[in-house]
C-alpha cells in the first residue's frame, strides 16, 4: 500500500491510465487510478455492467461513470466488485482513500497546516 500512495504523490499510477471522463480533461490521478483497478476487477468476474447493476445496489450508468472515473465510487462499491472478483478489498480501498481524501481536500489541508 507505500508503494500506491507513494505511486500516487509523485504524479504515476501502477496502472493503465482511464480514459477521459469528460471533454474538459481526464479524471485526477488518483481516481484514474482507482478506476483503472476496478476496471481489472470487473473483466476479472466476466460481468457486464448489467450484471453488475444485477448483483449490487448500483446501475449500469453508475458503475460506468465509477469505471471511467467520471466520478468517485461510493466505498460500498469498491467493497461489493472486491467481493464479487474474490479480491480482497484492502489495495483497493486503499486507492479508494487516497482519491476520497485529494477530493474532499483532506489532503490539501493537511499539507497547510503542518501542527
């Protein structure tokens, strides 16, 4: 987990990079890396995006914005595609807390005030 977070601060990601989200530009660095873990995840169980607005409490146009990092999965979807590819969920949520604490700039906060 150093490994993602230091991969992370120093602008890569062990990862192939998403693709764009929107037209203004590619998605942050950390969520594009979160993405990109999910999307192994996904072809790992063999689901479509049905199948997995099937299996979870999440829709078809969530989990494509979640794939693409478009947008910030809630934790609870991490949880259940880690538990429907048998992953376990810790490198994951992992990438799921560096990319939930840049946005809610936790991040940015800390570095400020250095108490």
């Amino acid at each position: 987990m150093r490994e993602i977070a230091a991969a992370s601060r120093q602008g890569r990601c062990a990862f192939a990079p998403a693709p764009r989200a929107t037209a203004s530009g590619a998605p942050p660095l950390e969520r594009a890396c979160l993405a990109a873990a999910l999307r192994e995840l996904k072809t790992r169980t063999g689901l479509s995006l049905a199948g997995l607005a099937e299996r979870t409490a999440y829709s078809k146009s969530s989990w494509n914005r979640c794939l693409t990092g478009a947008t910030l999965p809630p934790r609870r979807a991490v949880e259940d595609l880690c538990r429907l590819a048998d992953e376990p969920p810790g490198r994951c949520l992992a990438l799921w807390e560096i990319a939930e604490s840049t946005e809610s700039g936790r991040t940015t906060r800390a570095k400020a005030d250095p108490s």
